[in-house]
C-alpha cells in the first residue's frame, strides 16, 4: 500500500513536470520565431584634439566619431562627429557666429577619401563658452562594390583643417581662427564590413556632382564637387508610345562643397535643368526637365533644389532603366551659369515596366435589343417566376475584389502552434496516466 502511494506522488509530478516542461518549450519556440534579428551595433572612436591658442581656450577637444559596424556593396554609411562644449578664454559678443570644421581620412575603398563638415552657429548672449546645437554632424560615405573594409580615421596635419578648425566671427571685428590638430585616438580607426544585407543607408543615391563655370567666369569656390542626395519615382505603369513621367527631388548634402550662385548668376527667374539618362524599352539616351529656383542670390549659396518632373517616352514593350544625369542652372540648358556633371559609375538605376500602348483594353458592348431593318410581327409569352432565397445571410465578395487580409501568403498560421501545443500537452498528460497505473498495478 505504501509503494502504491509513493508511486502515484511519483506519476503526478511527473505528469505535472512533463506539463511545465511542454509549455516552457512551447513558448520558447513562440519567442525563437517571432523574435527579429538583432540591430547591428555603431562603433565609436574618441579622437582628442591639442589646440592652439585663439579664440578658444588652448587645450585638448574630444569628439566622438561613430560608425556602423557595416555596410552594403555600393551602400551608403553615415559617419557622425559628437562634438563637445568648447570654452573661450573671455566673453564672446552676442551675435559671434561660429564655424567648426571637422576632417576625417577614409580608406579600404571607400569615397570619398577626405570626409569634410561643418557646422555653423551664432550666439544668441555673449557667453564664455560654445555648446553646438545640434551637437552632431555627419558625413556619407560610399562602400566599394567589392572588397573592403572601409576604414575610418582621424584627420591628419596635411589635412586642410588639420582635424578640427574652431572659427569666431564676430557681428563687427576680424575674425579669429583657432586650429585643432590630432592628438590621439581610441581606437586609432574604425573598421567598416563591406558585406551583402549589410547596415548603412543602400535607398539612397548620394550623386558627388563636379560642377564648373563657364570659361572666363572666374570664383574661388569652382570648380566644386557638390553631394546631391538623388531619388526619382518611377511611374507605376506605363505604355508604349507614350510619355512616362518620373520624379526627380534633389537634396544638397553637407559633406561636399556648397553650390554657390556665383558673380553674375541671373536672380530674375532662373532655373534648374535635370537630366536623366534611360535605357531599354526603346527609350531615348537622355531626357531633360526643368524646375524654377526661389530665393537665389549671387554670392549666396543654393540650399533648396526644386522637384522636376522629367518625360521619358519608350518606343517599345520592356524594362526602362534610369540614372542621374548632369544639373544645368541658369536661363538656358545650353549655356548654363553653372554645369554639374554626374559620374558615369555608382550610381542607383531607377526601373519601371512598359507595357502594350494600350493598357487595358475595353471589351466590345453589345446592345442587348437587335436592330432590325423591318418591322415583324412579335409573340408574346407571359411566364411567372418565383424565387425563393434560401439564405438570406450569404455574403458577397466585391466585384472589385476587397482585400481579406494577407491569409496562408504571410506564413504559418497562428493556429498551427497551437495545435502543436495543445498536442504536446495532451501527450505529455497520456504519459503521466501511463505511468501513475503502472506505478499503481506495481
């Protein structure tokens, strides 16, 4: 009778432990599944800077550099100055503008190999120090196609500034300069993976323009490399024969050279002229549009690009590829103030598909009555129908098709773990019974 006890004690906490356990490994596998891959994590560098005397108290600057951990073939990273608080020796005017100037060396690949940015400031009070707001700035950088990694580094003092350039200009007065050259760095590089499903920014095209004046317009600032984050729309369905429009928006970057509308750039109504180039389908090599610029002064630098609306028009059925083609601004395409060229490698293509020159072809209408050309006597039959609805609660899906939901095309049901876990508990409780009337037969 004792062991008869102790072996029932023994079947229910084993059928309770096999319970627990097949829930545990229900959940778990719950969690494993619906649990997404874990984010790669940015790398940092502490760079200190030795200043000399200026504006600015002489001493050390830290910066923080960070980077992501890697990137696609012919991605984008986004490489990031935290700048700190910087003290000045004695009060500076309200109204002082201040320019900090960071450099960075790029390797492995990537481009370009001089990262360069600014940030710019102005007191608000006289103040005897500087904190940046926004205290970050960042930089892009191109990933080869192949190879790496991409190495990031501290600017040296062949560097133009050499490192880190603190400038005060203040509202009336000259302005003063004080140079921040390289010190240390923890670690001494960063260290980016040039690898597929990599990190970085791949959705956007950051075209590195080389924009010129015309022969005999001279200005110290051109020729530039201007960085123009590119993106075009593509149409959603196009024909053959016909104009398809695309989108083009422009963004000016802060890691190239600003666009500066120089001595003499026409002020009344001046424009910029986007060209793109396509391929396939018939298309023609290059398609031009032309958008009109506000707010432009000579001297003063073009910030705000306008959205262009570019007509490519294929000839035949296929796949139509698009890239970023050359800026022209100015009153003319043809002798533009200012032409910027775009590279002829790296850049994102673009692609839409072209279809037959009619897209969707409407069925022929009958007429439901004959026409006849005389007159014929007409029978008439009269039938009474009646119609019983036998379920007046059916439902209809729309002609038009509403969306039900993504159904079995998102994945595994739901209720298929269920099952699968209600089935393990059911066995798991099957083996406790087994094994309390075993236990009680012994």
């Amino acid at each position: 009778m004792l062991m008869s006890q102790v072996g029932r004690r023994f079947a229910r906490k084993t059928a309770a432990l096999g319970l627990a356990s097949t829930l545990v490994v229900f959940v778990c596998s719950v969690l494993a599944l619906s649990s997404p891959a874990q984010a790669a994590v940015d790398k940092t560098m502490e760079v200190t800077y030795t200043c000399a005397s200026g504006s600015f108290t002489a001493g050390d600057v830290k910066v923080t550099i960070t980077a992501p951990d890697t990137v696609a073939p012919s991605g984008t990273a986004d490489i990031k100055w935290t700048l700190p608080t910087i003290t000045a020796p004695s009060s500076l005017a309200a109204g002082t503008q201040i320019m900090i100037e960071g450099n960075l060396t790029v390797g492995g690949g990537g481009t370009p190999a001089a990262l360069q940015k600014t940030h710019t400031g102005t007191l608000s009070t006289a103040a005897t120090s500087y904190t940046p707001s926004p205290n970050t700035m960042s930089a892009t950088v191109r990933a080869p196609s192949s190879g790496g990694p991409i190495t990031i580094g501290p600017g040296t003092a062949s560097s133009t500034p050499k490192g880190l350039r603190i400038t005060a200009k203040p509202s009336t007065g000259t302005e003063t300069i004080t140079e921040c050259t390289f010190k240390s760095a923890t670690p001494t590089s960063l260290s980016i993976a040039v690898q597929a499903g990599g990190g970085g920014d791949t959705d956007d095209d950051i075209v590195a323009y080389n924009c010129t004046l015309p022969s005999g317009n001279t200005d110290a600032d051109y020729p530039a490399t201007v960085d123009i984050k590119v993106v075009m729309t593509p149409p959603t369905s196009a024909s053959a024969n016909a104009d398809a429009s695309i989108s083009w928006t422009g963004t000016i970057q802060s890691t190239g050279d600003p666009l500066k509308a120089p001595t003499g750039f026409p002020t009344t109504s001046p424009k910029m002229f986007v060209t793109v180039k396509a391929s396939g389908a018939g298309a023609p090599a290059t398609a031009t549009g032309e958008g009109t610029l506000t707010s432009v002064t000579a001297g003063s630098n073009i910030t705000t690009l306008p959205n262009v609306t570019v007509k490519v028009k294929p000839t035949t059925t296929g796949t139509v590829s698009l890239t970023a083609g050359d800026l022209a601004f100015g009153t003319s395409s043809t002798s533009p103030a200012i032409k910027c060229t775009a590279p002829t490698t790296g850049l994102k293509a673009y692609t839409f598909t072209v279809g037959n020159s009619t897209t969707s072809p409407s069925p022929t209408t009958t007429s439901p009555t004959p026409t006849t050309t005389s007159p014929r006597p007409t029978t008439t039959r009269t039938a009474t129908l009646t119609v019983t609805p036998t379920n007046t609660r059916k439902s209809q899906t729309p002609k038009a098709g509403a969306d039900t939901g993504a159904g079995g095309t998102m994945g595994p049901d739901g209720r298929l773990f269920i099952l699968t876990g209600t089935g393990l508990v059911a066995a798991a409780a099957i083996g406790g019974l087994v094994m309390r009337r075993r236990s009680v037969k012994g």
